[in-house]
C-alpha cells in the first residue's frame, strides 16, 4: 500500500479493511488447498457458488461514512476438465458516502470546495485458472470512481505449491492509473508544487505461505511499487497463525514495514515516509457454529518533509476491534468455508489527535 495518500484515505482504507477482507479461520487445518480442489471435483456440484454482502459506518468528530460492499463467485470445471483445472471468477464492488459534519473538515474545504458530502463507487472482476493441481494463474481488472478522480487497474498472478504441496508462492504484478484534480500549491519553503492530473503506477508482489506442521501457518510477503510521482517504495510482511489445541482457537501474530524514501520531487505534497505496524487477533471457536476474533493493531508512519527546515512529523494509530462470525451451516463439505453472518466493530485513535467508531454486519452465502 502506498501511505502518501490523500487526507481521509485511511478512512476508506479501514472500512476496505474489515469489510472486504474478513480474516480467514485457518486454524486447525487438516488438509492442503489441492486437496480441497480434490475433495471439490469428486463430491461438489458442478459449479459452486457464493455471494457476500457487507454494511459499515464509521463516525469521527468531522464525517459520517457508509460503505456497502458485495461479491459474488462461481468455481467449477467451467473451461477446462481435469484434476486441479477449476476456474473461479468473481464480481466485487463497493459503494461509499461519507457527510462532513465540519465544513473545516481538510479534505472538504481543500479538496471538493467545501462539499457536504463524497461518493465514490468501485467495482473489480477477476477470474482465476487451475492448470494442474497446485499451479494457478489469475488476473484482475477495476475502477473507481469520486469527485477526487478516477482510478483502473489490472493485474496478472502465478501460484504454486511445492514441497509436497506445503509451500506456496504466488507473485502478483498490477498497474494502477489514476486520473485526479491537479494542485498548485506553495509548500512552506516557498517552492511551488504542481501535483500530475494523471498519476501511473506499477506493483510487483511475492507472497509465501508455508503450512510448517498441522497447527503453524508461516506467511511472508515482499512488494515493490513504482509511481509517476513518488520515490520507488517496497514493503514486507511477516504472519504466524498458530492453532491452539486446548482450547480449540488460533493465534494470529503479523507485522509490516514500508519505506517510501528518496528524492521527492515538487508534484507531491508528501516528504519521504516510514511506516511500521503489528497487529495481534485471537480466533475463538465455540461449539461448532461461532467464531469469535478479538483483535489489536498498532501502527506508527513518520513523515520527513519535502520542505527544507520543516520538522519531522509522526502519526501513530491503535486500533481495538471484534469479529463475530456466526456459521448457519456446517454441512458443505465440498468447500473450505462455510455460511455464515458476520458482525465487526472497532475504535481506533491517532495521535492528531483523532478518533474513529465503526461497525457493521454482512452475510456469505453458498451453494
């Protein structure tokens, strides 16, 4: 992700965050994703589906925002038969709206000259291909669109698994275009900025997940990006999900580390950025339906300024929240996953100071 972002964009980072990417239950896994697709082509109808929906606000001291999330799936031997050769494709999309309730609000009153409100609507599809089992490829295409710009994107991915099926890589190479309002602003050293109309950007991605033993998942990843305004930035992430037997739950421990530093060049508003963040959840299973996910996130970006003479500045971030999955059936054995309803609710501070309520419910279906 790059952190030199528009005002307000961490708030419409955090609502993608808990409603489009719910954290997967993985512990206690018995057995490897191939023998999923196994399991799949012999007991599993011909195509599986599966659709979400997703509702969650969030509330600060300057805005009100919305954000409505939906996907929809299919997977099944729809272009090719054979072992490992099934094909997913997917439809996801997002609709937000966030109310200022302060016309001083930063990204009203310098961005959308003083509008009481912002919609931005986003939409992706993206199909993915077994070519054998435990090799994959996939691509993705998007856009959104607000009065802040318009943004598209497409992407290619490789997976595979090795070692007997329990290391698995998968590089993932994407470009994004953004077509945004163009500033001409005097930063406080009295240079003139004159930030692009259109911003082009490349990423490229390696992502590792090693199943160790029965109960430990290892997950590493490294990405790279490039864009058209901004120094080469690169980030790393490190995971461990450790299933507890005792208690029948899991520990998830992650953390991350992204640079983007180097000569920052008069179209940006932002000097060079370090950011750091550890995140720690607990997964609770209770009885054979509910999961309950109790979590905590700490991240801290340091900002050293473009501007000669200009302080370093600090922005970090706690963050406490709950997941509550409820699972309305268990008995669909030809998927990894399972129906179920889902609660989030959350509070995260910064030291702005700043503070920020959510929550919401969604729905998965499959069949």
């Amino acid at each position: 992700m790059d952190h030199a972002q528009h005002a307000g964009a961490d708030v419409v980072l955090a609502a993608r965050k808990f409603l489009l990417v719910v954290p997967l239950y993985t512990a206690g896994l018995t057995c490897l994703p191939s023998e999923f697709a196994r399991a799949q082509a012999e007991d599993s109808p011909v195509i599986t589906k599966d659709a979400e929906l997703a509702l969650g606000s969030y509330r600060e001291e300057t805005r009100d925002s919305v954000l409505t999330s939906f996907g929809t799936s299919a997977t099944g031997k729809m272009l090719f038969d054979g072992e490992g050769k099934a094909t997913s494709v997917r439809l996801g999309g997002t609709f937000k709206r966030i109310c200022f309730t302060d016309s001083e609000d930063p990204l009203s009153k310098d961005q959308l000259d003083g509008a009481d409100r912002l919609e931005e609507n986003s939409l992706s599809a993206s199909i993915d291909q077994g070519l054998q089992v435990g090799r994959q490829i996939g691509a993705v295409v998007g856009r959104t669109n607000s009065p802040l710009g318009q943004t598209r994107w497409a992407g290619v991915k490789v997976g595979e698994w090795w070692l007997l099926e329990t290391l698995q890589t998968v590089v993932d190479f994407r470009r994004t275009i953004s077509e945004v309002r163009a500033l001409d602003v005097t930063d406080t050293d009295g240079a003139r900025i004159q930030t692009p109309a259109v911003l082009d950007g490349t990423s490229l991605s390696l992502n590792v997940t090693n199943f160790t033993t029965p109960s430990t998942i290892l997950m590493a990843g490294y990405s790279r990006t490039r864009r058209s305004d901004r120094p080469d930035a690169w980030s790393m992430t490190g995971e461990i999900r450790q299933f507890v037997d005792a208690t029948n739950s899991a520990l998830h421990l992650a953390v991350g580390h992204y640079e983007n530093i180097g000569t920052v060049r008069q179209v940006s508003l932002q000097g060079q950025i370090v950011a750091n963040s550890v995140r720690a959840e607990w997964h609770q299973r209770l009885r054979e339906r509910w999961i309950i996910v109790p979590g905590y996130r700490w991240y801290l970006e340091t900002e050293n300024p473009r501007a000669e003479g200009a302080a370093n500045s600090e922005v970090g971030t706690d963050s406490i929240y709950l997941n509550v999955r409820w699972r309305y059936r268990t008995d669909m054995m030809w998927v990894a996953d399972q129906p179920e309803i889902y609660g989030f609710f959350g509070r995260y501070t910064t030291s702005e100071p700043r503070t920020v309520v959510y929550g919401g419910l969604g729905t998965r279906m499959l069949w």
